[in-house]
C-alpha cells in the first residue's frame, strides 16, 4: 500500500475506535520480502512473501491489552474485528503498576530517506547474476557455496485515538552473505554487505575479498593459537556485534533500573572509555534504515551517547519511562541508528592491513559467533570467532589460526584495551525476515584493533 492510502485506513479505524469509546493504539506494519538462499553451491531456496500485520492496544485505568493479526489490507471488517477483540480483553487484564501513555502525534509524518524502489524491483535473475559475478571462479568440488541475498522493504504506521495523526516509515534493505567452504579441510569464509539502495551494491568488493581469503586458504599452513592476551584486529562484523550487545546492557534505561545494565546512573558524565570511542545516535544515518520519527511522533536529534568515552546518558523508550518515573528520550523505535565514529588509521580492508609492516603477530578476527551474556551486570561476554580468521606474523607471513573463544568486559575491551579504529566506517546489519522484516544496521570503523584480548579457548582443528 501506498503511504496515503496507509494513513486513510488507520484513520478509519481510528474512528472506529472512537465511536466504541476505546483509548487505543493502532500498529499497522508490512514487508515485501525476497531471498535466495545457496548450499552446496546450489540455490536451496527462493522465495518471496508480501504481508501485512496489525497490532492494536487497548488502554484503561493501569491496564493495557492487545491483539494482532496477519490480514488483508483491503478487510475492514477483520481489522475492526482486532479492535474490538483487544478492547474485549480489557476488564481481564492484571492491573499494572504504573500508567501507560497513550501517543498523542501532533502532525502527519511520512519517512523514506532509506527507501528505494529499485530494490522491490530486483528480479531473481538480478539477485543470482549478481551472486555469480561475487563468487566467480572460487567454487571447486571441495569448495562450495552456502548464504542468501535478502532482498526487500519494510513499513510501519502508528497512529491512536488521542489524534488523527499518522507516522509513517518504509525502508529498503539488501543484505548479502556469501560463504566458501571446504569439505575437506572444514574452514569457511565469507564476504557481506548491508545496503538500503541499489546502487550501493558492489560484486567486485565481495569477490575480491573471497577470492583473497580462498587463495590464502588455499595456500597457507593451519596453527592452533596459544592461549593467553594477544593483540587483535577485528573486522565490521565483530565490532558491530560487540556494540549491538551494549545496546541492551549498556546505556538502555529500562536495562538500568531492571538491573541488567553493566553502568550506573552516577556514571553520567564519567569517562568510562577509551577517549577514541564516540558512539552516536544519529537518525539522519541513512544507511542504519534510521526513523528520524519515533513511534509517539517525538522528532529525533542527533546526539553522542559516549563523548570520546564520556556517557552521556541512558536512552528511555516510553513504556520504561513510564515504569520508572523517568521522561522518554525520543527512542520508540525499531532500532537504534548506531555509528561508532572512526579513527586516525587510514586502513579499511584486512587486504590492505595485511600488506603493512608490523611490529607484532596480529590475530585478525572478522566474525563473532554464538556471543552471549555471561554477566550482564559486569559488561561481561562470550563468544568464538568464525569465517576466515588470520594470523598476521610480525615477520609478514599469514597464517590460519583455528577458531577461538573471548570472554571479555566491554568495559575493559573498549576502553583500555582499544588501540585503534579504521578512518572509514561501513554498515553492518542483517536483513533477516523470519518473523517480520525488520533490518538495522550500525556504521563502524572497517577494523578495529584492541590489545590484551585474551585468547581463552583455542580449537585444535577447523572441524
């Protein structure tokens, strides 16, 4: 649908809320999604799917109810049905302990910065070409292609009773994963991209990076890294996971107050990192698919949520604010639009970092895999690295490290233990639509490069 036709039909079924005297909320949100997924060099799936969901909640004297559906954009009377069921539920609910807000949108809003249409456009002999000229030439009877290309658009509507107002986002997004594997030797490698425009997608950039990794691979000898600190370098990937789990133990004031915060409220105006580190919030970030509305039409202002390693303060999204007595910050959105500001080291690839003369043996990690809490209170975590780790030697030799596990304190990992970031930042993200689309991606510095990381697991084998 249209964005005006998505505002006329909320405001029908506003109004028809109205009439039944209900104080709601009324969530409307579709995609139109594609992917083509590959395993054992072949296309296992291809598949596209457009639908349309609708979430309704229903308001009362501390309580609140919902009900939601897959629908027909065209079936009134269904939607009108949501309304009516959710309302039902009201006088059952369980009393809450504090008083949910209602959003009252003071004007009409309709956000496309990160939309394209050529993406919805792309055909499946588009998406397939496009995967051929990436992996051109790498595949053997050995070595074989898994991964997808997701493809696709996602929107979003709120509007409630308080207003015949509408926010309005939609957004374009491809995100690419190609991995080459060995059957016989059991390493992967891979190559991503996270683009919300066409134009942005780049074969070349995948196939230059497969192809030096598979060379490499190919050639060099497997060594089983030594337990204990050692200097690394981590790719996009790693970084952006690093920070994607901050977001939710890190400055997230209902993370605060619920006792999951690895901060505390005095650390406002702390420098609590390293002062290379500025993380900002930007809702003119494009490439981060940014809503620069939120869900309660709250316009949002770019701002530093660490000031070269000075916390700023905490993001509140109104159901946590309304929990603890604290003002929402503008934050009622999908995703957070996350940039790590780069530093002073004019590299950007592990291709180019691999041709510099080095002081020291560097251990390239470009993946982090199975990452987890371990202690969310302390910041710290858990993960093992995957998909094409190296073992840069100070005598300018490379070697294949086999997969390692880090158990480290994002306090600690960026703040002492940073020692530079990459000048230029890429987006990292995904695209996945199991549930619902909803793609995100943070900008970060193309390599990151810490020091005293400790190895604490190291595998004896690929397999």
């Amino acid at each position: 649908m249209k964005p005006n036709a998505v505002i006329q039909t909320l405001r029908e079924l506003r109004d028809y809320a109205v009439s039944k005297g209900v104080e709601a909320e009324i969530r409307w949100s579709a995609e139109d999604s594609h992917m083509v997924r590959y395993a054992n060099s072949a296309i296992s799936l291809n598949s596209h799917e457009a639908i349309s969901r609708l979430q309704v909640t229903v308001f009362g004297d501390h309580r609140q109810t919902s009900a939601s559906l897959t629908m027909d954009d065209e079936d009134m009377e269904t939607m009108r049905g949501a309304i009516d069921k959710a309302a039902g539920m009201l006088p059952f609910a369980s009393a809450m302990t504090y008083q949910p807000t209602i959003p009252e949108i003071l004007e009409t809003t309709i956000s496309e910065e990160s939309y394209d249409p050529a993406i919805e456009e792309m055909t499946s002999a588009e998406i397939v070409a496009f995967v051929n000229e990436a992996t051109q030439g790498l595949e053997s009877e050995d070595i074989l292609l898994s991964g997808n290309f997701s493809s696709g658009t996602a929107a979003q509507a709120v509007i409630s009773t308080r207003t015949p107002h509408v926010v309005y986002w939609r957004a374009s997004d491809v995100g690419i994963t190609l991995v080459l594997a060995s059957e016989k030797r059991k390493w992967e490698i891979n190559a991503e991209q996270f683009v919300y425009r066409k134009a942005d997608l780049d074969a070349k950039e995948l196939h230059d990076r497969l192809a030096w990794l598979t060379e490499l691979y190919k050639t060099r000898p497997e060594v089983r890294m030594p337990e204990g600190p050692c200097k690394v370098v981590m790719g996009p990937a790693a970084t952006a996971e690093y920070l994607q789990y901050m977001s939710y133990i890190g400055f997230s004031g209902g993370s605060l107050k619920r006792g999951m915060s690895m901060f505390r409220e005095d650390d406002v105006g702390k420098r609590l990192l390293s002062d290379k580190f500025t993380l900002l919030e930007d809702p003119g970030l494009r490439e981060t698919f940014a809503m620069p509305v939120d869900g309660y039409g709250r316009r949002r202002d770019k701002r530093a949520i660490f000031d070269k390693g000075v916390l700023t303060g905490f993001l509140w999204d109104q159901q946590s604010a309304d929990e603890f007595s604290q003002e929402a910050s503008g934050h009622d959105v999908a995703n957070y639009s996350l940039k790590l500001e780069g530093g002073e080291v004019d590299v950007r690839t592990i291709q180019e970092l691999a041709q510099k003369p080095r002081d020291e043996d560097i251990l390239y990690i470009p993946f982090m895999h199975y990452m987890n809490f371990v202690n969310p209170s302390e910041g710290l975590l858990t993960g093992i690295s995957r998909f094409g780790a190296l073992l840069l030697k100070k005598d300018g030799s490379i070697e294949l490290p086999y997969n390692v596990r880090f158990t480290e304190k994002l306090g600690s990992l960026f703040n002492e233990k940073l020692v530079w970031l990459s000048k230029e930042t890429v987006p990292y993200g995904s695209s996945t639509h199991y549930y619902n689309r909803d793609p995100y991606a943070l900008l970060v510095p193309g390599l990151a490069c810490f020091d005293g990381v400790k190895v604490e697991i190291s595998n004896e084998s690929f397999g």
